[in-house]
C-alpha cells in the first residue's frame, strides 16, 4: 500500500471478478469491500450509524434501520444500535466493522491480515441454529 501511494507501485494485465473486467471500471462501482485488521469505526457516530453508512443507496426509509437492526441481532449485538463503539470490546469492535463491510454487499472482501475464523461465525450466524455453514451464513448478509 506505501509503495502505491508514493507512485512506485506499478501493475499490468486486466482485472477480473464474476466473469466481468473490472480494471476499466471506476472504484466505487467495482463493489469490492476492504476490512482492516484494526476495526476502523468512525468513534463520532454510534454503531448503528455507522452500519447505516454501508447500506446500499437503494435501500430507503426504515428499511435502512430494519437492515441493520436485523444484522446486529443475527451477529449477536442486538440493542446496540445506539451504543458508542468505544464502549465495545476488541471481538465486538472487530464484528460491527465486518458488518460493515458485508452490509455493503461487496462480490469480494479484501482482508489486509488473516481474520479470526470465530469472528465470521459469531458474525455472519451465531444465531444459525441449523448448522447450515459459513456460506449459508454469510449470504444472509451479501444478499447472494
């Protein structure tokens, strides 16, 4: 990441995602999500607010807070919506950044460390009682 954005960083060749070129297109289109090792929430705004900022722009009204309330509640942080994150712990903090980042309903997540496989699970199903798996879990949040 330094060398690129120093300019020493160079590349070639095309960018591919689900059968579709991607390097030709702007950023913001290319729905690639990234998450940080360090959960990286905006301490001025509460969890819920900071959830709200991933929601796709299609998704209007209440259904804006349903999505989110419904998120926290499936990761196990219901009632937290209006909660400021510096009250959270490390795992929870280390949660609501990973909902923030399927909430913005990425094709691919980019992690800049190996995650811990048991934030995934308490994220994306702890309340999956079924055993139907990670995926099943996790396209609960991607919408795919």
């Amino acid at each position: 990441m330094i060398g690129a954005l120093a300019g020493q960083f160079s590349c070639t060749g095309e960018l591919w995602l689900n059968e579709q070129r991607i390097d030709m297109l702007p950023t913001a289109q290319r729905q690639i999500g990234i998450l940080f090792q360090d959960a990286l929430l905006f301490d001025q705004f509460s969890v819920g607010q900071n959830l709200l900022l991933a929601l796709p722009a299609t998704l209007k009204g209440n259904a804006r807070c349903n999505a989110v309330n419904d998120a926290l509640e499936r990761s196990g942080l219901d009632g937290a919506f209006h909660q400021d994150p510096a009250t959270l712990s490390g795992g929870q903090r280390a949660r609501v950044a990973l909902l923030r980042a399927l909430l913005a309903q990425p094709k691919a997540l980019l992690l800049d460390e190996p995650f811990n496989v048991g934030i995934f699970d308490e994220t994306c199903f702890s309340n999956d009682r079924a055993g139907n798996g990670f995926r099943a879990g996790l396209r609960f949040f991607v919408g795919r």
